[in-house]
C-alpha cells in the first residue's frame, strides 16, 4: 500500500489569490493524479503527473490555472491560481498501486474561496 | 461518455440494520468495478472491487456483484455496525484506465 499526506488539510482564501497544494507519498511511484470534488458531485481528474515530464491535463482544466509540480518520485504540488468561489472544492491526491487495479488516495485539502 | 450514479444520501441506519447503496454505471467494453470508503478525515480507501461480469468483490462484510445485464455494482451488508460510518463511493475504471467516480453515499449507523 501507499501513505499519502497532502497539506494542507484546509485552507480558506480569498479571491484572486492562488493556493499550492502538496502532496507526499511514502514510496517512489511513476504516476501521480490530482482529482477535485465539488460539493455534492463526483471526483473529477484533473491531470496526471509523470516525474519529469509535463503533467497531463484533462479537457477543461489548463495549466494556467493548475499549474502542478512533480520535482521528483515522491512529491507533488498543485497550484489552483486566481481562485474564485467556483474553486471551493475539496482536492485530492492519489497514485496508483503496484497491484493491478489499486489506486490510492490522500486525506484532500477543503478550499473554500471567499 | 462513462459514468457511474449512485444513490443519494445521507442515509442514517441504526446498528445492526441491513444496507443497500444502489450504483448503476455506463460504460463501453468491459471496466472494472469499484466501492471506496471514506471515513472522517481520511484519504479514499479501496474497499471492494470486481473486475468482470458476475465476481462479487467483498470485504469487512460488504459485498457487491458486477451485474453487466443490469450495469449495477450495489453495495451490501446485512449488519452495519457505528463504525461503518463514512461516505461511499462507486467507481468504474474503463479499458483506457480512466476512473470515473459517483457523487458519494454518506452513511451514519447511529447506536
């Protein structure tokens, strides 16, 4: 299995301003994905990192305003920028697993945007 | 496009009684079904999965069977205890690897 820790746990901002996420993993994994959930709907992915590379992003979401990190095998950081109310979401980390079908997921970080 | 519904919650049970969370999904090809848990304050966990037509996946007393004539992965335990309280979700991971995920069930199992 896979630890992961995000910081942080919560924060509050306020418009305009930008939050970086971080996002540790107690094993060195390829890839590293950041979801979002919106209140009261699905988590929804927002790019994959792989470690050296450019991180991959899903269609509506740009690296304008999530530009991510990935420095090295056990880290991350998210970076949601200009942020809006829009952003109040909660943000999670995950990895896959070594297992076939595992994936593995941090605590989340809860925006709220005011 | 894939997705996965799940029944809306919150749903509030006392100890000992049976639940059932309802989770239908749409898919092409053949995904691979999953059930998350998450318990307060902590990270998704795996807690049951099947990966083809008619496996039931079980664990910690859940069970759900990969229906595919039904497109349905419901979510079983015949006595939920306290600690079972946590919000739920179904997921799918489809042939590209992609995993799409339901809004989440939230369970409280009061004494």
């Amino acid at each position: 299995s896979a630890v992961i820790s995000q910081k942080p746990s919560r924060d509050i901002c306020q418009r305009g301003t930008s939050l970086t996420i971080q996002c540790q993993v107690d094993s060195q994994v390829t890839m590293m994905f950041w979801y979002r959930q919106q209140p009261g709907q699905s988590l929804t992915l927002i790019a994959t990192a792989n470690q050296g590379s450019e991180a991959t992003y899903e269609s509506g979401f740009v690296i304008d305003k999530f530009p991510i990190s990935r420095p090295n095998l056990t880290f991350s950081t998210l970076t949601v920028s200009n942020l809006s109310p829009e952003d109040s979401s909660i943000y999670l980390c995950s990895v896959e697993g070594r297992a076939p079908d595992t994936q593995y997921f941090g605590p989340g970080t809860r925006l709220t945007v005011l | 496009g894939d997705s996965v519904t799940q029944m809306e919650g919150p749903v509030t049970l006392s100890e000992e009684a049976c639940l059932t969370i309802n989770c239908t999904y749409t898919a092409t090809g053949y995904p691979s079904l999953f059930w998350y848990v998450q318990y307060p304050g902590e990270g998704l966990q795996l807690l049951l999965k099947a990966t083809k037509a008619d496996d039931k996946g079980s664990n910690k007393g859940f069970e759900a069977t990969y229906r595919k004539e039904t497109t349905s992965f419901h979510l079983e335990k015949g006595s939920v205890q306290v600690s079972d309280s946590a919000v739920y979700f179904c997921a799918l991971r489809d042939t590209g690897n992609q995993f799409y995920f339901g809004t989440g069930t939230s369970l409280t199992v009061i004494p």
